[in-house]
C-alpha cells in the first residue's frame, strides 16, 4: 500500500488518507486508513469523524465533539474499534493514547495554547 498524499495538508480535508504508522515514532508498523467525515455542518456541536481502518484494525470510528460551553468549550473523543481477537489491546492502547492527548489539550487551554516547545514535523 502507497502513502497517499505523500505529505498531509495543513488542514484536513473529507477524503481518504492512508499513512504509515510507527511505533514510538521510528519502527515501521502497517498502513492506515483515515476517513475523514464532517457529520456537523456549523454550529455547535462541532464534530469530525474519522471512520478509518488497516489490515489489522477493520474498524476505528472516531468522533471529535467541539461544544461550546461557559467560559470555554468542551472537547470530547468517541472511538470504537474493531479488529477481532486484538480489539482488547487496541481498545487498551486507544484508550491510554487519547487519556494522553486529553490531558495535553488541558494543560495546552489552562497555558493560553502557547506550547513551551516546537511541535515536531508532521512525519506519515
């Protein structure tokens, strides 16, 4: 399977992507798929979806959910996995990885979004 686009655009588009995944970002894994959807047409909530998949993942439907709230907005994330006897483990590692990234967008929102370091390239 080919990468495709070869660089992600700065900002994502409904379409199909397929990236090459790394584990701790430099052992080669497998390709993903990621479907973006926009199921929310302005307003709010704001929603983005991707209904992805790999070879070994038939199923990886995230939901992004924006609503504004007071004094700010609430950011939740959805995701259901499929990927048969795996599911456990990556159900497992879904869950650590967007606890993770919760706890980034916190302390990001709680710092006025000002990062104290420069975000890596996006690398696929």
């Amino acid at each position: 399977m080919t990468v495709s686009p070869p660089a992600l655009p700065e900002r994502r588009k409904e379409g199909k992507y397929v990236v090459g995944l790394r584990l701790f970002g430099f052992i080669p894994l497998e390709h993903q798929t990621i479907v973006i959807s926009v199921p929310s047409r302005g307003g709010s909530p704001i929603e983005l979806r991707d209904n992805g998949y790999s070879s070994l993942i038939s199923r990886w439907d995230h939901l992004i959910t924006i609503r504004t709230a007071e004094g700010g907005c609430v950011y939740s994330d959805r995701v259901k996995v499929k990927a048969g006897v795996l599911t456990p483990f990556v159900w497992v590692f879904a869950w650590l990885f967007y606890r993770h990234r919760q706890r980034r967008w916190l302390r990001l929102g709680n710092n006025a979004f000002k990062y104290d370091r420069p975000l890596p390239a996006t690398k696929i």
